[in-house]
C-alpha cells in the first residue's frame, strides 16, 4: 500500500470509528463479516467498499473490497425487487437498500449498505463517498 | 496489506489533540471555603476540596448548554478536544427531545431524566440496521398487518410529522421490518407514547415469536424507550425495559403490535443495533446508519507521582463491563487507566495488570462514581465510595494526555455508552471525591 492510501485508510478508519482495526484485502480464516456496516469510499479516485470484519481473537479488522454488498431500486419504475423467503419477489421501496444476495431484477443499483449517522442515504451514491485521499493527506 | 492499531491510533492522535499545554500543579495558592482554590476551581456539591482538573462538574461550569453542540472545556478553561468521525443525536435531560450533533462536537446532557448535571455523551461504534427510523408508513421496509402507520406525529426532534402514528385496524395489529443480519447479539429499541386507547402494546424482535407487553409502562404525555437495560438517555423512570428485547436471533424480525383494534401509538427512532445494550438513537432512512465513536481528550501535565482521578457515569452497561473512564497517555501509550473490569469492579489497569483486582461495589446499570489514587506505592479503587487498596509501584509517565471517557488505544471497546461527569483528577490523592 502507498503511502497516500495509507493515509486514506488512516483517515477512513476515523470516519468509521473503527480505528485499531487493521485494513486487510484479503479475509483471514474464520473472521466473520458485517457487510451491514460496509461503507463506500474512493482510494486514490477508486471506488472501494470497507466491511468490518470480528475476528477470531474478537478483535476487529477492515475488508476491502470492489464490489458492495447492497443494492437499491433508483427509480419508480426500476425493475428491482427483493427476494422474500418465501421465494416471491417484492417491491422495497424507492431508494431503500437491501441486500445484494436479495435482489431479483436487472436494474438494481449496487451501493454501500451503511452510511454515516448525519448523511444524506437518498442522495447519488458517488456523492457520499468520502473524499479518503484528500483527508489522508 | 495492512496498517497497523498504532499507526491509526496515531493518525486519531493527530485528528483529535489539538496541543492544550495548560497548568501546573505550582498552580495551587489558596482555597476557598472548604479548601478551594480561590484561582477558579468551582464550590461544587459533589467535592468538598477542588481538584487540579475538573470536568463536568455540578455547576456546569465549561459545559454550556444542554445538546448545543458547542465546545466545552475543563473548569477553568482548559481545552477539551472531541473527536467523533460522523453526527450523533442528543437527548434532552427530561429525554423527550433529540437534536443531531454534527461530528468532532460534544453531546452534553444528563443522560438521567431526574438530574440537570450536564455530562459528556461516550458511545462505542455502532450500526442502526433498522431502516426509516421514524417513518414506519414506508411500504415495503415496514410491513403492516391489521395496522395503519402515517407520519403524522409530532416527533422527538418537535418537528410536526416527524415520527409515526400507528393504529391497529383490527385485532393483534402489526407492523414489522425485516433485517438481514447473521445470529450476533444485537439490541432492539423504540420510543413510544399512547395515543388511543387503553389495550396491550407489545413489541418483538423475532418476529412474534414471542411478543413483551409494555402499555403498563406506556404514557400518553411523554415519550418511552423500550430497551433491553435502563440506560442513559431514558434512566430515572423512562426506561421500558424488555429484556428480550437484546438477544442474538438470525435475521431479526422487529416491531410492535396492538391488541385492541382502533387502538394507537405514537412511534418514533427505531433502532436495531451492533450492542449488549441500547446505545443513543441513530437516525436512518433508506440505508443503516453508523455512528462514529466519541473520544475526548484534554492535555495537561502528569499529576505524578501520586495522584488521584475521579468520575460518574451513567450507562446502561452490564457484565461485562469493560469500559475505561479515565485514561492517563503518554503517545498512546497509557500508564494508567480508571476502568470497570469484566466483572463491573473499579479499578486501575497500569497496562499490564489490574490494580487492586477488585473493588467492594459491583456496578449494575445506572448511575455510579468511580475513584482512583496512587501514592507512589499503593493503588486505590473506590465505586461507589467503597475502597480498596494494593501496592505498586509503577510510576504514571511524566507528559500525561487525559482520555475523557474513553481510551484512544481502544475506541470501539472502552467508550462506557453512557454519559461521563464530575470528572476529577489532582496530584494530590486525598482530593478526589469517592
């Protein structure tokens, strides 16, 4: 890792409250992740994703990843639902998020699961992302 | 690819510590009544001799107003830093109110609906998964059955249409969200009021399962949390609590339900959380929300060798209990820290051992007053004015930064999730108040 990422990730750990934790691109054995708590966030203008991870000592660590864990219908008239247990597909709601596993529909937009407590979730996915490098530094 | 705890933990350090080189010990020249200092240490109630360092005390005095979101400092000015990477809510003293707080600012309030003693909110990290807090009329997250929820209550912000009214259309009404989270354990909570009606209320996580009444609890003036332990925000009398409402259960399935049919509530700030205990209240639309944790330092020179820290907290912490009060660093390394151990007894952590091992009092959740001194030779820990001693003769650094609350070393696990005050600490080890 650069040295800027290193600040990014430095930075992004504040903005998650998980500082301690390590930032790790690969999941170790065992370790158990919340993809609930994954946030958006650009290293170096890539978009990236951060999954908090427990690991197996308990203590905690940061997955990241290209790809989220969630998705949301962007529009009314998106062809986007989620999966109910039953099998049947249902509507969600505009804008609300929802698993990615979940989804059924081609026109579900991948996003965070997770945003800060004060942001704005309803707003352009890229328009939250926190500007990482440029706190880093 | 990995960095490392110490080099984020330095990179908090440098966000978080502005350099507030304020005081000396040589400071001290004369006492007011009761032994104060006549050079601006406060006559609180809650010491009978002023300490080096107070924060919070009874007068208020660096606290400002109640969930203003301004700065704060020690009695004297001393300079307290705060940081906390997102917003966060504030409950009014009398709990009936929330106001956001934006990040890097202090939440100060009681915590406890019977006192006015203003204190600084300390929570660990944590993540609402329950999405549209206050807005239970949005289809498809919350699903209704026999029940009809609008946004039309006047809410906990004061705001008219802020938070939800819901009304059972028939009988055993409901109204439930879905979440998609592994088995861990996790808390449930929600403010409620009675609208109409005088039938059962009963809330759930485990989708009706198994449902716990709480109308004998409910009121149709102010607002309740159902919670799972009295915790701060609602302690004093406007806890509902459910025990079962923290448990660990695969893909919860939360809400309430509304037995007699025409019967109504009031809902708002819906929280399903990452925590042993109820933590404040995350707001949430359409995605989880995570709340940053909160840290606050103040830096000042090392009462050593002997020295004394005092503090009160209220939280709604149980066993265990691990949470760390009063933290003495030196470059993230602390030497000595007040702390609640595994078993809920006060005592120091030097960093390598515990010291005394136990105290006389367990806490249970509420509000209780941690004391420790050193003498050079001998630790001292007191809860709750019971004391017990040990030696050591680890001596505490000689440039000293004062975690409030808190321990940088650990954000995620050492913030008691509740509300800290009457924060002492001197180097002399008599003036401390137990």
């Amino acid at each position: 890792m650069s040295r800027a990422t290193d600040a990014a990730i430095l930075a992004l750990g504040i903005t998650l409250g998980a500082v301690g934790g390590e930032v790790l691109e690969a999941k170790p054995p065992q370790a158990k992740e919340r993809p609930e708590e994954e946030r958006l966030l650009y290293v170096e203008g890539v978009k990236k994703y951060v999954r908090p991870m427990t690991l197996i000592d308990g203590g905690e660590a940061l997955l990241l990843v290209d790809a989220p864990s969630c998705v949301r219908r962007p529009t009314k008239h998106a062809d986007c639902w989620r999966r109910e247990p039953d099998g049947g597909a249902r509507d969600f709601g505009v804008l609300n998020r929802f698993r990615a596993s979940e989804a059924v529909g081609p026109e579900c937009e991948p996003v965070a699961c997770a945003v800060l407590a004060g942001e704005d979730a309803d707003g352009a996915e890229d328009d939250k992302a926190p500007a990482v490098e440029d706190i880093g530094k | 690819m990995r960095t490392t705890r110490l080099a984020a933990l330095c990179a908090v350090l440098v966000v978080a510590l502005v350099a507030a080189d304020r005081g000396r010990f040589g400071r001290f020249n004369s006492r007011c009544d009761q032994g104060r200092s006549s050079r601006g240490f406060l006559c609180d109630a809650s010491s009978s001799v002023a300490a080096y360092f107070e924060f919070a005390p009874a007068s208020g005095a660096g606290m400002g107003a109640a969930c203003a979101g301004t700065a704060v400092t020690g009695s004297r000015g001393e300079t307290v830093t705060v940081a906390r990477g997102s917003a966060a809510e504030c409950y009014s003293n009398d709990g009936q109110t929330l106001t956001q707080i934006a990040s890097n600012l202090p939440r100060v309030s009681s915590g406890d609906i019977t006192s006015t003693w203003l204190g600084i909110w300390s929570e660990r990290p944590v993540t609402n998964l329950a999405l549209r807090s206050r807005d239970l009329s949005v289809a498809g997250v919350w699903v209704p059955t026999s029940m009809t929820c609008t946004l039309t209550a006047t809410g906990m912000r004061n705001d008219v249409n802020g938070a939800s009214t819901c009304t059972a259309t028939g009988a055993n009404g409901t109204a439930l969200q879905t979440l998609t989270v592994a088995a861990a354990t996790r808390s449930t909570s929600l403010h409620l009021k009675r609208r109409t009606g005088t039938g059962t209320v009963e809330v759930t996580r485990n989708n009706g399962t198994t449902w716990s009444a709480v109308d004998a609890s409910l009121s149709s003036t102010v607002w309740r949390r159902v919670v799972s332990v009295e915790t701060a925000g609602c302690a004093g009398g406007n806890c509902i609590v459910v025990p079962a409402m923290t448990a660990s259960v695969l893909n919860p399935v939360i809400g309430i339900r509304i037995v007699t049919s025409g019967d109504a509530v009031d809902v708002d700030f819906v929280q399903d959380e990452n925590s042993p205990e109820p933590t404040s209240p995350i707001l949430t639309t359409s995605a989880s929300a995570t709340r940053s944790g909160d840290l606050y330092t103040v830096t000042t020179a090392t009462p050593a060798p002997a020295f004394c820290g005092a503090v009160t907290v209220v939280t709604g912490r149980t066993v265990p209990n691990t949470s760390s009060l009063l933290t003495f660093q030196s470059g993230g390394t602390y030497s000595f820290s007040l702390q609640t151990d595994s078993l809920s007894r006060a005592t120091w952590y030097n960093g390598a051992v515990y010291s005394p091992a136990v105290s006389s009092t367990a806490s249970t959740p509420g509000t209780f007053r941690l004391l420790g001194s050193h003498s050079g030779t001998t630790d001292r820990a007191c809860m709750l004015g019971n004391c017990v001693s040990a030696a050591n003769a680890t001596a505490l650094v000689t440039r000293t930064t004062v975690v409030l609350c808190g321990d940088s070393a650990f954000p995620t696990v050492a913030p008691p999730n509740g509300v800290c005050r009457g924060f002492q600490f001197d180097s002399d080890t008599t003036r401390c108040t137990p």
